[in-house]
C-alpha cells in the first residue's frame, strides 16, 4: 500500500508537468502547483476507478493505464483551478 502511494505521488508529479504543459499553463502555475495538481489528479482519478471497479481495478501508476489516467486527472486539476482564478478560456 505505502509504494502503491509513493508511485501515485512520482507518477502525479510527472504526470502534473506533462498536463500543464497540454493545457498551456506551465508558465502561469509555476511548477509546484503543476506538481501538485498532477499529485491530486493522480490520486482522485485512481480513488475513483477503485471505487467503479470495486476496488480491484485501480491501474498501478507504473502502468500505461495509470500514467493516462493520471495526465487526465491533472488536466482536470488543472482546468479546475483556472476556472475558478477566472483565468479559464473555457
């Protein structure tokens, strides 16, 4: 379980810089947010696929399923909090 979390938080932060850089924030955030928007997508995305799948289907983060999904998380993250600082061109 503790290396399970430990790769999220690795995954999550590289998965973080790849999203902001899809999203085209990677200047404004700065690089610690990038990160920890990729961390907090990384685990809601993995919370959720554990609960549609029961529990026994959450992508391990080393996996290709996992780093997808933790780049989508971030990107929602991401999304997310340029929505609510106003700055979204949603």
């Amino acid at each position: 379980m503790l290396w399970s979390i430990i790769s999220w938080i690795i995954v999550g932060g590289i998965a973080g810089w790849i999203a902001s850089m899809i999203m085209k924030k990677n200047a404004q955030m700065g690089f610690v947010a990038n990160v920890a928007a990729g961390v907090i997508g990384a685990f809601v995305v993995g919370f959720i696929v554990s609960l549609v799948t029961s529990g026994g289907g959450m992508p391990t983060a080393f996996s290709l399923w996992g780093f997808i999904a933790s780049v989508i998380g971030a990107c929602l993250v991401i999304w997310i909090v340029s929505a609510v600082k106003g700055r979204s061109r949603v």
